[in-house]
C-alpha cells in the first residue's frame, strides 16, 4: 500500500515536471517566434536613414527591450508594435502575422509600399491597426474582417484598389474605419452601415458609387464623424442624417448628390444642391443640434436668402461656409449671437447692404471672409471689437468712406484684403502699427497721401498691393526694411521721385511693378532688380 502511494506520489511529480517543462519550452518557443517575426521585418526595411533599428534589433538584447515594442509582463509575449513615423522604406512580410499576441500595430507615416499580408489577419488578438500613410497597394482581402476583436482598421491615404469586401461587417467591436485618399471603387458595402459601434468612417477621396442608406440614424446610432466626400455617391442626402444625435462632422463634399438640401448639417460643398424655398429655412432644423460645429455649404446653387433662423444655431458652432452658393439679401442682425464662431465665409455671393453691427458681439472670430458681394456703406468701428481676428477679407465689394483707424488695434491680424471697393481718403497711418501683418491688399480704392517712412516696421509683412490709388509723394527708404517682402504692387499712382536703392536689400523679392507712376533717374540694378523685366517699370517717362 505504501509502495503504491509512492509510486502515484512519484507519478504526479513526473508529469508536473513535465507540464512545467512544456510550458517553459512553448514560452520560450513562442518569444522565439515573435523575435523571427520582428527580425524579418527587420530584414524587409530598405531604407533607415537613423539606421536605428539595425543597432537595435538585434538578437543579443532581449525582444522587450527593442525600440517601438511592448511586451506582456507575464507572458513577455509582444502585444504592441509601434513604429510609425520613422520615414521606413521597404515591405511588410508575411511572417509578421506570427505574432499570435499583437493587439496594436502601427506603422502610419512610413514609406512602406507592397501588399498587406494576408498573414496579418490572423492575429485574432489584434485591436489597433494603423498603416495610413504609406504606399501599400493591392486590394483589400476579406482576411482583413475575420479578426473579430479589432476596433480600429486606418488604412487611409495609401494606393489601395479594388473593391470594399461585404465581410466588413462581421467586425462587432469596430469603432474606427478610413480608408480615405485610396482608389477604391464600385459601390460601397451597406454593411458599413450597419455596424452599431462605429463611431467614425471615412471613405474621402476614393472613387466609390451607389446612394446612402434612407436611416442612417438607426443603423449607426453611435456615429460622430462620417466622411464620404469626393466619391461618386449618388442620389439624395438622408433626412435621417439629422436624428443621428452624436453626428458632429459629416463630410458630403464633391459628390454627386442632387435633389432638395434635407433638414441636415455640415459639410455639403460642391453638390448640386438647391434650396426649396427663397429662405434657407432648412437652417431652422438645425438648432436642434447641438454638437454642430462645422456647416459647410459651400459652391451649391442656393439661389436663396439668410434667414433669420440661423441666429439660432448651436452655441457650439466654430465655422460657417457658405461661399458660392448665389445667396442674397442682407447679412441678418441675429448672425451676432453666434458667439463662439471661429470662421465666417461668404463670399462670392449676392449679399447687399452693410456688415450688421452685432458682428461686434463675435468676439471669438478668427477669420471673416465677405470678398465679391454688393456689400455697401461704411465699415464701422463695430470689426475693431474683434481683438482675435486674424484675416478680414472684403475686397470686391461697395465699401466707401475712410478706413478705420481702429483697424490698426487689431494686432492678431495677418491678412487685410480691402481691395476693389470705394475706399477714400488716406490709408490711416494705425495700419502700419501691424507688426504682424503678411498680407495686405488695398488696391482698386480711391485711397490719397503719402506712404509713411513708418511702413518699414512691417519685417513680416509678404504681399503688398497699393496699385490702382491715387497715392503721391516718394517710395520711402525704410521699404528697404521689409525683409520678407516678395510681392510689391504699387503701379497706377502718382508717387514720384527716385526708386531707393533700398530695395535692392530684398532678397525675397520675385514680383515689384511700379509702372504708370511719376519717377525719375535710374534704375536700381542690384539684388531683385537683375531679374526684372521692362514692364515693371513702364508709364514712367523720367525713368
């Protein structure tokens, strides 16, 4: 009896050993398989101008300690690869789908070109997948969709082609697909959806057909961002768009919808979208969204007026784009309580009257583009409140009276584009107080005076156009101090005397007219001057 429970004593201890020792042996044998895996990869980069990862990857360290991998801490299996924006050139083998433990793997902002390897997907641990920004090409396998734990697949801005697989839908926890900026093509599966946990898709920039599903608020009642624009979509926008409650960037630019704008939102540019009714009254429906951030209508033949509905909008809208869409009428008052709005454009439209003096209350505005309307009137000191403007384009318009001085306070402005209007009397000398200033364009107004010697405290200023004026007296020397000036337009004026020797100092300079002016003596011919041609001097008979 004792010799019996020895031996079964002896036993059990025989097979535990043995157990241990297999364990031992299939974990060493697995980081083996990981390390091969991770060494072919190694061998398929072509090009590393760091040559960081042929002094790192070797095999005398241990794989947990290579740069871009992490490791389990029990296992010490490789769960996570990272090693993107290292400017890699090479392929992707097949052995890297050996590493049965993976569940992130990045290799975004390379130079990897080839196909994804079929291998890849059966990695059934895989969570994050990350390739964007490569130059990997071939179709898309329905391999891609059998690894049913992935929640993130970014293959966009590479050449993939071919069709989307219809197994894309067999992926439940999926919350991110791109594949924006490739050539896919046909129609896209209705799977995409259909998929309750997406939260973002993007298909921008392919070449992929068919309509949109009529409720796209019941199938992806999770979705936040939908990007399809610059595709071959087809047929009518989704009213349904509208309920899809935490949809806050829709992407609908340059596609072939047409038909009635429904009571939706965000960006729909380059369609061929009408309005039904001489209002935009659809703009009213939008107040009920209230994550709205972004609405872009942009080159659509509206051929309607602003209501007053769109002071209704979501305190939460930043942008507004509405140019080129024939809208007309007056900019209405309630566009003021928009007060957290970063970017008005409207230009190119029909729009009459003056700039309502509630813009003043927009005190968050960054950007406010009026350019090629029928605007008219004075400009108010009611834009000199807007202390965090950085471009106020308005050129082409019916602008008249002075300037204002206060312009001159706004000193996070960049671009000031104020020609083509009625503008009369001198440029308020305040406007050469913009120290940081890159762009300024008053040409085509009836602006009179001297250009002050202050004009040279502009070091950053780029582009300056002051043609078409009825400017006198001399180009200052201190232009000569304007040491990132590349475009000087001061043509059809009356400025007279010599041109300064100055000017020769601009290194940068690769386009100056001074033609049809009143000036005398020679012609510089250092610096900037070596490269220019008779017709920037011409009208000037003392020259």
């Amino acid at each position: 009896m004792e010799r019996t429970h020895f031996l079964s004593m002896i036993t059990r201890s025989l097979v535990h050993s043995l157990l241990l020792s297999l364990v031992i042996a299939a974990a060493a044998s697995n980081i083996t398989t990981d390390q091969q895996a991770l060494l072919a990869l190694k061998a398929h980069i072509s090009y590393d101008h760091t040559n960081l990862f042929a002094r790192n990857w070797t095999s005398s360290t241990s794989v947990c300690s290579w740069i871009g991998i992490t490791c389990d801490v029990n296992s010490h299996r490789v769960i996570g690869l990272n090693i993107s924006s290292f400017n890699l050139q090479g392929t992707i083998p097949p052995q890297l789908g050996n590493l049965s433990s993976l569940q992130t793997l990045y290799l975004s902002h390379n130079k990897l070109s080839g196909n994804i390897p079929s291998s890849i997907f059966n990695m059934h641990t895989l969570k994050l997948l990350y390739f964007s920004d490569n130059q990997l090409f071939g179709s898309l396998s329905f391999f891609i969709f059998n690894v049913s734990s992935v929640t993130t697949i970014d293959l966009s801005i590479n050449g993939l082609s071919g069709e989307m697989p219809r197994e894309i839908g067999n992926l439940p926890y999926l919350a991110r697909l791109a594949f924006a900026t490739n050539n896919l093509v046909g129609v896209a599966p209705v799977t995409i959806f259909n998929m309750s946990a997406l939260k973002e898709i993007s298909l921008l920039n392919n070449s992929l057909s068919g309509s949109l599903p009529s409720r796209i608020d019941l199938s992806l009642p999770n979705v936040e961002t939908l990007n399809l624009g610059i595709n071959s979509f087809s047929g009518t926008i989704p009213s349904s768009i509208t309920n899809a409650s935490k949809l806050s960037d829709l992407e609908l630019g340059v596609i072939l919808f047409s038909g009635f704008i429904p009571n939706t939102f965000v960006n729909m540019a380059d369609n061929y979208l009408t309005s039904s009714t001489p209002e935009l009254s659809f703009l009213s429906s939008l107040a009920n969204c209230k994550k709205l951030k972004v609405l872009i209508l942009t080159c659509n033949p509206l051929d309607s007026i602003l209501p007053k509905s769109i002071g209704n909008l979501s305190l939460s809208l930043e942008t507004i784009l509405m140019a080129n869409c024939s809208i007309s009428g007056n900019i209405p008052q309630v566009v003021g309580n928009l007060g957290n709005l970063l970017v008005l454009e409207l230009g190119g439209n029909n729009l009459t009257g003056p700039i309502p003096i509630t813009f003043s209350q927009l005190q968050t505005l960054q950007a406010l583009g009026l350019t090629r309307n029928k605007l008219a009137g004075p400009i108010t000191d009611e834009l000199c409140h807007l202390a965090r403007l950085h471009s106020l384009v308005l050129q082409g318009n019916k602008f008249s009276g002075s300037i204002p001085s206060c312009l001159g306070n706004l000193t996070s402005l960049r671009v000031l584009y104020l020609g083509l209007n009625r503008f009369t009397s001198a440029l308020p000398s305040t406007i050469w107080n913009l120290k940081d200033i890159l762009f300024i364009d008053v040409s085509s107004n009836s602006l009179n005076g001297d250009i002050p010697i202050t004009i040279g405290g502009l070091k950053n200023l780029q582009q300056m156009f002051l043609e078409y004026n009825r400017l006198e007296g001399l180009i200052p020397e201190s232009f000569g101090d304007l040491s990132s000036l590349e475009v000087l337009d001061l043509s059809k004026n009356k400025i007279s005397g010599a041109i300064p020797a100055s000017l020769q100092k601009l290194l940068y300079l690769k386009h100056l007219n001074l033609s049809f002016n009143k000036l005398e003596g020679e012609i510089p011919r250092g610096g900037p001057f070596a490269n220019l041609t008779a017709k920037s001097f011409m009208g000037n008979e003392l020259l």
